[in-house]
C-alpha cells in the first residue's frame, strides 16, 4: 500500500488527511437497488470526502438464478439487471471534478454455491443478439452454480480457478441521462474491467452535484472480453474509500494501480473504443507528465497495454495503460 | 390520403373512428423543452388516441444560432442540444402497444433566414470525434443561415435545393433509461430519416403509461445519412395525428408510407443497425404478411430498399423497406 | 442516349472519336474464368479506348447449381466462385490513368430457369460467418431456381419481380495484389451496386499495364444490401463499351448515369465504406465542380444519396451520390 | 525449452526427429524481397520438415528511412512497404497441412541506429486514415532513429525501453490471392503480434504446394495495437526451425508458448476479429482437449487472455488465448 501516498488519488484529493467515516451500505440500508445511473434517483447515503463505505452488492441477477435446472429466461426481466447500491452522495462534489475510488476488499457474501455463470439467449460474443441480429437459433440456456472462496472457484472437477475480484460496473452519474446499468460510457457504467479489483483507484467524472456514485456487479474473476456474456457473478461485502479530486476534468474514466496508468473507453465498435482510451491515455500522459505528445504516441506505439473488458455490452470497453516505470 | 385508410394505423389504431381533439402544443405551452427522452419528466399534455397536435418545434439549435458568424462551439452547450417537445401521454397507451404518429404538415414557423446548417468541431462523419478519436486538428466551424419557404431552400446564389422536410427526432419513452435527444435507439430518437415527413406514419414501441411522446428536430431536407452532422435546420409548426395500437407489440419503431414499409433499426456499427433493420423487416413480413421466413430473406435480397438516416449521431440509423406492391 | 455525349467518358475519353471496333468474348475465347483479379493472370483479348466488347459472363456459381435441391455446400468449392470474364488488356492504359466501362446491354443467355438463388452456410448479413464468427447453428441452405426474361424474375406464384440487370463484379488489376473476385476494395470488385447496370458508366483505376479489366456476376435484380449474400444470379451476354481516360488518376471507383454521379467505397465497418465514398464525392466535386469543400460537404448533408451495395461480402460497398441537377 | 517436446509441433510434426539441416537466407540470397504473399512467387529456398533458416530480415521500410529529417512520405512508395522473405518450400507441405514455425533467436543486424520509428500521413490509429476517411489535415510526419541492442531499445534520454523482439509478418500463401504484406487475414501476414518472439511456436494453414513460407517486419518491442501504426522496426538475423504437421487443417493461424495456447483472428471491425479469435480457440480446445464446448466457451470467459496485435493496419490481429495450466 505504500504506492498510495504517490497515488493521483492520495496527491489530489481533498479528503487525503481526513481521518474518515466508516459508513454501511447494507442491502437494507440499500433497499431498492437501481438499475439505472442517473440524475434522477434518491440518494441512499451521504458522504465526505475520505470516507470508508462497506457495500453489500448483489450478484448481477438479484439473486433469481438459484439452481443449475433454472432458465435465465424464465428468472430474469430486462431491463432488471445488474442491480446497483447507491447514488451515494460525496460531499462538495460539483460537474467539472472526480471522484476517486479506491477498492480495499471484496469478500464474498451468503453461503455457497455463491457464483453464478450463465449462457444467456442473444447475449454474449458468439451468439447472434438484438444489436448483431441474425436469424439463428439462439445458442442453449445453460447455467452454472459454482463454489468459491477467497482462494478460488471450484468451476469443476476438472477445472479451479483463481479467485480475482474485481467491480463490473461502477460509476458517477450522466449529467441528463439515466443510463442502465448494462450500459458503459463515458460516465464509466458496466466497463467488467478486470483491473479494477482490491488495489485499484478508479477516477469518475463527476457530471452533477454530489457526484451520485453507483457500484456493483461484483465478479469472482473474468476473462479477458467476457466472452460468454457472464462471468463468476456473486454478492460481496466491497470495502471502498471514496475521495474527491477538484478541478480535475476528465472526459472518461482513468484507473491507477501501483505500477499503471489506464484510461478507459467505451463504445462500438471496438476499434473506437480502443481509440477513445489511447487518445485519453495521450493526453493525459502529455498534459500531466509533461510528454511531448507525439513522442508519447510513439513510445506508447512500443509499450502500450490494452485490456479488453468486454465486448458484449451494449458497448464494449477497453482500457489503454502504460507502465509507471516508463513515466519517472 | 385514400391508402391512409388501408395502413396499419388506421385498421388497427383505436382512435380511428374518433373525431378527435385537435390540441395547441406552443412554445408557451411546451415551457422548457426536453433534452432527454425517458419516464423522469413531467407531461406537458395528456390527448386521447385519434388527436392532432400542432407543436411548435424549435430547431435542434434551439435558435441559439443566429448568424454566419456565431462559433457553434462558443452558443452551443453540451448536452443541451435538440430540444423535444414532450412529453405528450397518449390515453390507455400501456407497456406492449404501439403509438402511431401520422405526419400531417410541417410548416416553417418564423421569419427568414429559417434555416441553419453547420459544421460543428468534433461532429460529422467525416472527421474525428469523440467516439471515433483522433489526434487531428478538428475541421474549422462554419455556419450557414438559410432562407427557405415551403418551395424551396435557398442555399445559395448557386443552388436552391428542394423543401423536403421530415422530423429528425420523434420517439416514445425507454422503459427506465433516459436517453439525450442526440441518440437513437429502439425507442426511436434522433433517427434523421428522410422518409419520417408528411405523409408518413411512424410506429414507436410504448414501454411506460401513457407512452410520453416525444417530437423535435425537423429539417427542412436532408441527404441519406447527414454527412456533415447537420441538417437544414429550422422551427416550425408541424401536424402530427396520434393513435394507439393496442398489444402491438415492436422491438423497434417501424415506418408506414403510400408506397413503403419500413422497419428501422440503430447502432453502432453501420452494418448492425443495417442488420436490425432488416431482421425486423423479415420478421414483420413473416408475421404479418403470411411469407416464409427464408421466402422473405431471399425476396428482400431481390427488392429491400435500404435508406441511411445518419452515420453521425452516438448510434446510426438505417431503416430497411419494400414496396408495398410486392405484399398483396 | 443523349446525356452520353456530355459524360466524362465522351469528354475525356481518348476513344470516343474512334468508331470502335466490336469483339466477342464467348466462353469458348475465355477458356477458364478467372477467381482472382491481379497482374499474374494471362489476358485473354487486347482491344483499342473506344470499342466494344460482347461478353458471354458465366453466373456467380459458374452453373453448378442446377436444381432446387442442390446443395450449395455440396456444389461449391471456396474459393473458386464468381468466374470473371478477363482480363482484357486496354491499349495504352497506364497506372494512373482510368478506365471508362459502359453497359450498353444485359441479356439473358441460355434456357430457364435462368435464375438461381440460394442460401449459402456463413454467408449472408442476418447470420454468423466466418468473420462475424458465432457458435450458433448456421440457417438452412436453401436453393431457388427462377424462369427470367428481359421483362421479368419470375420469382413465385405469388411474386414477380423486375428485370432490373447489373454487373455485380467489375474491375481493374491492383498493382501487385491478386484479389478473390468476391471482395470488393478500391480496384472495384464485387460491389454489387445495383446502379451498374445498362446506361452506366463506370470508372476504374488503373494500376498496372494495360489495366486489366475483369467483369462478371451479373445480377438479373437485386435489393440494396443483399441481405441474404445472392440475387438473382444469370448468365448473360453483357454488351460493354470501353475507353481510357488518361492521367485521370482516382483512388475508387467512381459511377455516373445520366442523373447521379457517384463515389464508391468498399471496406468494414460500413461507417468506413460510407466514409471513403463521401470523402471520394466531396474531393471530386470541389476539385472538378469547383465547389468549396465545406460547402460542398454541407451541401451533401442535404442532398447526398446513399447506396448500400452489399454487406455480405468480405469488405462491404456503398455508394454516395449527387443528382447532376444540383452540379450546374 | 524443455516445454518443447510436449508441444504440438514437438509432438505431431514430422520433422521432429530429423536432426536437421540449417539454411542461411542471407539478403543476397533472397535478392528481391516479396511484398505480397501468395502463389505466383519464385521460390527462394526449399527445405525439409524439421530444418532450421537463419534468415537476414530487412526493416519494414527495407532501410529508405535513414535519419530523422526524412520524410516518410517521400521516401516510402506504396505498396512497397514491408518487405518479406520467402517464398520458402516445405517438402511434402500439402494444402489442409499445417505448418509450424519456431522463432529461435532474433539479432540486430548492422550498425546503430538500427531502430526506425515514424507517423505516417493517414496511418496509425489516432488519426483518419485510406479506410478511415476524414477530412482533418494529417498529423504531421515524424521520423525517430533508436539505438538498439540484444538489451534494450534507447528511445530517448528520458525513456529506455526493454528488448522484446517479435516477428510482425509470418504467412503461408493463401490459394489463389496473392495478399500484400501489410495484410493480415487467414493465412497469418502482418499481424503484429508480440507473443510472436523467441520462444513462440507459430502454426500457419497450408493451401498451396509447398506451403509457401514468407517471413519479415521484425520489432525490437511493440506495445498493444502499435498504436501509432510503427513499432521500433529493424533488421535482424532471425534463426527459426520449421516444421510440417500433416492433415492438421486449421482456418486461422495458431501460437503456442510455455505457458500458453493461442487463436489469431485478423480482420475489421475489431469485434469481429476477437469473435473468429474466441471462437477458433472454443473449437480447438473442444477438439483437441475434449471441453464439452459450452463449458470451455463459459471458462473462457473467466481466464480468457486477449491481445490486442494491431489496430492500424488494413485488418486489425487479436489473438484469444488460455494459460496451458488449465488444460491438464
């Protein structure tokens, strides 16, 4: 944790010397989980920059897929999805600056099998969908229930995965639109960045008063794309410390941890999406690090890292990085 | 107007035999227009099904452009764009009907000159945007103001182009999403298709009470896919008769003329709204029209027509066609 | 005819005071057809800017399908499909010259059913293929075979489509590429645009000596896009008139009737293609209609006209237009 | 490299108990270097299944870039860009053959300043390009010479970058085409991979006689994407041993490493390449290593790994792969 004292987030934020609450956002406290980000919703919590929150997050089907016999398509209800905790409101947080959010711990919540992964009807990478639309029959419903713990996931007889947390969809509120939760843009939203587990500050742009952050869908671990649409889906207990940058606009979100630097974009098709994070990254890297910016693009032309977070949203997501070595 | 009486409106919509109410939806009425189309507003109007509405639409600068010499990027505030008139609540309209909106006359409203095209930085099909990023200098900003009549537009000494207008945004409320009036999607929105003018009826998927119609954005013409990101601009006051097709139930919006069906669909890329738009095309030919599925698809490789409403907005449209004559 | 004689053919053509001589291009001259168009294939005729040629154009499939239960699978062999007729060496032409190519005539050759369509495995816009890759079962082939004459495609009892003919595949060599005959890329290809056909005009680059022109996959009609990847394809005796435009360097193909002229690009995603046909049309009219380039880039935002070709091939076409009209 | 006897080249190639003969495929042996990739090429060499080629590559612009106040666009001549080595004959090599490259060891070759790094006009990723057509001003043209060696690359004072060569071109002949080398597609080409280095295994599709082998484009490093369309290109002295894996019919290339399998996918838009990545990779691990293929499709998308090879070129490469440890 030493790299923190160095962070973006730590050298920033208004909240850095503040001692700092501890709030519960509880499924209770939560009530009705949103699944929308937006303006326009009722703030479940109000915090000060530097504070603690612990979040009981709810996997990304509400807890309906119960058994391996269960059909995604008789348990779930578009647009119900994806279920999110919040808006929590962040004291001082005004259009023009950034929320930082720094994942601490995510622990699994309620007794096993906790996981659940799916095939989900025109959803996911190799199936005709409502934005790809083929005539093709649907590929097969199939669900999987699947043990875990914070050492690993027991997928099958054959096959233990490692347990690598990380939050799907995080996010501050659009100035005007209420967007789904299934949807990532430039407000951050459904990015399944796999970066973005324990160790990682994420930056949100703030876009209306009091930032109005939103977390959920909390995976066990993913894939590089998500491929199938789903990954290890399951409910936690996320420790998070928010913070608040003033001033800092950022037109899409950045992500820290201790040895990169990633900006993320979001869109289709997917070259453009990988665009948006590396012109970020550019002007971002020459802005603030003082790189001429040709002479970035070029270096980052040689060292660059591109993860793939999904490409089966309604808009896919990549993050851009480099290493912090190359940046002293 | 003798085939209105054989289109789907007008067999199947419940205000067909309704005199109906004509209804005044004025600037003064409207009061602040919508930059959002979603449940979250508050109606300005409650009709009943068979109603006219004459709407006083402003144009999708709000008239904040006002001469040659005015820099869109200094009058111009994002996301404040492409004001709607709305929301309009279509009495008994439920979650799994249709409204449809017959366009009755659109009628420029104000003094010359009326229209206002531009090029605006960072916005336009060919240039670098926000999604499609780019490191090169944007394109310079121009701005045309435009004399037109219901004739003609009077582009220049040089050439006057033909008064063809349509309605670039026209669409019933997502479910919980509220979505910026710059983005189509299947509840319509900002589709700028050429063929949604006079004469035309448009059929909008309902998903929330009462249906919220929204309408905005006319052009006074238009060429297929809005190459620079903006039209001919203008206010006007347009005609618009609303009806509503009880348990008509359509993933996206769907266009009726003299001669024409058309199904539309929008998204990124091009060719999935193309695919969209023709899938529900040989869907709705195979329900409705009594084809085979695979007749169909084989027919529509013969004599689909394909109209390019924008490739500039956050998502594209298409809309996919066939003559009437080929369904008797 | 009379518009020919203001072409950019009849004015810039180095044959069109040459009364041409005509020649037969029989199957039997042809021999083997050619499945690639590049610089290493054998030419078999020379012919002079200004003559005719009479070209005995074999269907997409090469005749092997003959019947209604043929199985594409069965018959085809990838990737020895859409024969050309070619190459046909053009005296004098030169890299960085063009080739003009008149369609003078399309006749239907041999006994009905002329016409075939089918549905092919992986191929086609409303399925997965082998780019769009998915793991869904592919759609059923089916094959129709269809009586045609020059007034009519007998598709069904039901249906009667138009004899509305055009050269699907049509082009010069690239310079040292040799390219399958169904991908389309800035050499021309097989575009599938339903406006080649009798009385027009296209315009090819030439990249190596002598051109190298190749044509064939004649279409006896076909909707924009086609869909299901086949129209109604038929053998034929095409009636071309050639000439050569020197020094006329273009980097498409470009396309002119007697009231369009259209810029043609070919790429994926489709935004792209359509980008490149309307950047081609905006640098042409500026540089040969003295237009200014941002008026004429607004202009087009008002009148454009846009052809989806095909989005089934490996690269897929578009075509954006201007009305001659507006072009005084 | 113990790993390397239970690899599939190791244990399914014919040639993996010949002792071997080694080639030398000096710059004068080669004579004129290859720029496309296909059948109609005099072959440069021809060798056996098992035998090893220690080949003299020439940089991407085959030396003309000099020093930094060279003009790309004045030196460079398309598209004779990206000069390969090859065509080499591998006896017995069959189409529905595979052929497997080991890449032994890559060297600088000559004298310092090996490395060359530029921004092309209308190249790269963050700029409008041929496909990607805009009308902005290109970015300006940049020439950077670097100083190599087998440790590192010396970008500049400030920044020095690690030694991770990779082969950026590697094909068999398609069958018929004949591809430029600037080309990714099936059949390998430029698909600027830097899992491609010493260590890697590469398995192509044979479709013609002999195989064809071409090799060239060597990177010093390369980050994900070759964002700005160059990576540090140089000549090197490349050592790979070659061999034959009979009726092993692969669609899209393959790699292997110690640690990992991997499907390559090139084509645009990028979704559409990670889809055939994905979906060669579910196939091949369902085939080879008896996954029921919905299972390793939804364990795929818990541990898949994507990288992202380039974004820049006329098809975009990514590679899908999975961490052998979990194929037990």
């Amino acid at each position: 944790m030493d790299w923190m004292k160095d962070s973006i987030m730590m050298t920033k934020g208004v909240g850095k010397n503040n001692k700092g609450e501890t709030h519960q956002l509880t499924e209770k406290t939560q009530g009705t989980y949103q699944y929308t980000m937006g303006p326009y919703s009722k703030p479940v919590m109000h915090i000060k920059p530097g504070d603690t929150v612990v979040v009981e997050t709810r996997d990304a089907f509400e807890g309906k897929i119960q058994k391996e016999s269960d059909k995604p398509s008789e348990k779930l209800e578009m647009p119900f999805l994806n279920p999110q905790n919040g808006p929590i409101m962040v004291e001082g947080a005004e259009k023009g600056d950034a929320i930082a959010v720094y994942i601490d711990k995510m622990v699994p919540r309620g007794s096993n099998p906790l996981g659940t992964c799916c095939m989900i009807e025109e959803f996911g990478a190799l199936t005709g969908t409502s934005y790809t639309a083929t005539l093709n029959d649907p590929l097969p419903e199939k669900v999987r229930k699947i043990n875990l713990d914070e050492k690993n996931v027991y997928w099958s007889d054959r096959i233990t995965l490692p347990y690598k947390p990380h939050i799907g969809t995080l996010s501050c509120s659009p100035e005007i639109d209420s967007i789904n939760s299934l949807t990532p843009d430039n407000h951050g939203g459904n990015m399944d960045l796999p970066d973005m587990g324990p160790g990682s500050i994420t930056y949100l742009p703030v876009r209306s008063p009091g930032g109005r952050l939103f977390i959920g869908d909390a995976h066990a671990c993913q894939g590089d794309g998500e491929v199938c649409g789903v990954a290890v889906e399951y409910p936690t207990t996320t420790t998070i410390k928010v913070d608040l940058i003033k001033n800092y606009t950022i037109e899409w979100p950045r992500l820290e941890t201790k040895d990169m630097l990633m900006a993320i974009g979001s869109t289709r098709p997917l070259e453009d999406a990988t665009r948006i994070a590396y012109r970020e990254l550019v002007r971002w890297l020459a802005k603030d690090f003082k790189f001429d910016q040709w002479d970035i693009y070029m270096i980052l032309s040689q060292v660059g890292k591109v993860r793939l977070g999904n490409f089966v949203d309604p808009k896919y997501t990549v993050g851009a990085g480099i290493e912090k070595k190359y940046l002293k």
